[in-house]
C-alpha cells in the first residue's frame, strides 16, 4: 500500500506530467496516479477536471482546500492543463500557499503550455514522459525494454525500433500484448515478433473468431490488424467478439443436440452457424466461456476511454488473451501448431 501523505500543515504536493507525446504522457500519468491511489478505491480518491472554457476552478480550489472524506488521502486530476487560463493558474497557485498535506494535485499536459506560475510550484515533482531525440531516444527505448514483461531478442528489438519509428506511444501495449500472447518472462525473436506489428488487408469477421478458437495468435492478430486497417472500428470488433462468445454462453448447459435446435435458440437462419457455435461451447467449457465473456465486457470499456491505451492495442490484448483461453492453445497460449514454427523465436 502506497505511504499516506505526511500528517500536519505544509505544501501541497503537486505533479506535473509533461511530454510532445499524448500517449506517453497519458501512460506516465496513469502510472503515477496507480502510485498514488496504491490500494485504496479510486472512485473514493480520485477527482478529475479538465482544463478549458467548461472549467470550474473553484471546483478545482474547493477539492484542494477540502479535506478528504472516508479515505487518507484525495488526488485532484487537472487534465490538458495547458489549456488553462492565467487568471485561473494564479488562483490555484495561490491556493497552494496554505494547503492541506493530504491532498495530492496532478497537472497533466496538454493543450499548450502549462502556466509558468504552476511549473515552479511543481519544483521536483515534474515527471517527464518525453523518450528524447537521438541517443536518448535510444536509451530511453532500451530502459523500456529492460522492464518489459518479455525479453526481445537483439534482432526483434531492433525491428521493433525501426518499426515504431517515432511512434512510441505504442510500445507499452505491444509489450503487453507479448506478455499476453506468450506468457510474462517469455523471450521473444524476429519471428513471433512480426505478427504483432501489424500489415493490411480486409478478411471477413469469422477469419479473427475461427483464429481465437483455434488458439491461433499469429493468425487471430493478423485477421485482427486487417479487419482495423479496411476500416472496421474497434467498437465493431468488440461487438463481434461479443457475439461470437455471447452465442456459446446461451448454448452452454442447454439442452440442445443438432444445429437446428441451436439456431431456433440463438434465433438464427443458418443452423451451420449454430451449430459451430455449439460445437465450441461444448469444447471450451463454461469456466472459459464466462472468462471470455468477461474479458470482452472488460475491453469494450477500455475501447470507450477507460484506458490509456488506444483501442488497437486494447483489442491485440484482448485477442491474444482470448487465444490462450482456447483447448488448443499450449500451456503458454500459443497453439500447438506454431509452436514449431516459432520455436526459433519464442523460449518457453
């Protein structure tokens, strides 16, 4: 559990994350929220405000002069704060001569420059999400590695940096969806690599679903990576999931032997449909089946904003966990047939 704040009168403590990427700068702010909340709810702790014409800064000033109520400690969100105005960044500075010392405030940037007034009452706690140009660039990617949940092989991670180019903001989620597709600790080659850093095409939606079924993550990520580049949006790909395990939890436990009697259940035409859907409900089991489920309700949340992340690397983590969950995955997720295949890239 994260330490309270120092009990007594002092200076508020005030963060400031700042960055040229949005999406570095959001997980860096994600990041250190966790840190600060630790274990306590964060709908208890939390309170969030966006900077600009909507802003109420004496909502903002009230939250960090009030005490926190049933928890230790409160964290005052200010998002896009380079949105805010002068007159309202002096008032909040001036707020800050005689704070409360349980009361966390947390600049994110955003929008402009942040009031210079603001930057000098952050002093230390300035953190800053930037990689850097050059050989900073480098040694920033190479810490990010060193801490990932998989080890790259020096070919892969060089693909890896001249694949994202300027682009970093992806690396977290791509890291993770390793992690997720081939075990935490796994040490990932070129060739398990690749199929995560995506390509282009359109394939029909049961290409992605057939792929997860089979435990097939080379194969459900490029069908996935396609049906996003032909212009799919992520809330349809969600959907689609959703379906395809929502018809197997109606299936499972129902007394139903042919496709036809499946179909009048699911209330579908095609009694091959329905009959493949309850093939696989009988194949994954009612413990998996509601842990899929369960993984999609999760990821159509995350798509809608309740993450950092952006939704493509939202759905690689949900397809990669939804191919471990398949019989035919191996104990590490991947399926029994690729595993010769990237037996050279992947050691288990």
């Amino acid at each position: 559990m994260t330490p309270p704040p120092p009990t007594g009168r002092g200076r508020l403590p005030v963060h400031l994350v700042r960055g040229d990427d949005p999406a570095l700068v959001a997980q860096a702010a994600r990041a250190l929220l966790e840190r600060l909340v630790g274990d306590l709810d964060p709908s208890l702790v939390v309170e969030e405000h966006h900077a600009g014409d909507e802003l109420d800064v004496a909502a903002v000033l009230d939250a960090c002069t009030t005490p926190p109520f049933l928890v230790d400690r409160r964290v005052v969100v200010v998002r896009d704060a380079g949105r805010l105005a002068a007159g309202d960044a002096a008032r909040i500075a001036e707020a800050l001569a005689d704070p409360l010392p349980s009361v966390h405030l947390v600049l994110v940037s955003g929008g402009g420059t942040i009031p210079p007034v603001l930057v000098k009452a952050a002093g230390n706690g300035v953190v800053d999400a930037s990689a850097g140009r050059g050989r900073d660039r480098g040694r920033w990617l190479a810490e990010q590695l060193r801490r990932s949940p998989v080890k790259l092989e020096a070919a892969a991670a060089r693909r890896l940096e001249e694949h994202l180019g300027e682009d970093l903001g992806r690396l977290a989620g791509l890291l993770e969806s390793l992690a997720a597709a081939y075990g935490e600790g796994a040490t990932v080659g070129l060739a398990a690599l690749e199929p995560f850093l995506g390509e282009a095409g359109a394939v029909p939606p049961w290409e992605l679903t057939d792929a997860i079924d089979a435990g097939d993550v080379p194969g459900a990520l490029r069908a996935l990576r396609r049906l996003l580049g032909a212009g799919r949006a992520a809330p349809l790909v969600v959907a689609t999931l959703h379906g395809h395990f929502s018809n197997m939890l109606r299936l499972d436990g129902a007394d139903v032997r042919s496709g036809e009697d499946a179909a009048a259940l699911l209330g579908t035409r095609s009694p091959f449909v329905a009959k493949k859907a309850l093939d696989r409900a009988r194949l994954l089991g009612s413990e998996r089946i509601g842990q899929a489920v369960t993984l999609v309700a999760a990821a159509d949340l995350d798509v809608k904003g309740m993450t950092a992340l952006p939704p493509e690397l939202v759905l690689e983590i949900l397809v990669a966990r939804l191919c471990r969950l398949s019989p035919a995955s191996g104990p590490r997720g991947g399926p029994a047939r690729d595993r010769s295949r990237a037996r050279d890239g992947v050691r288990h």
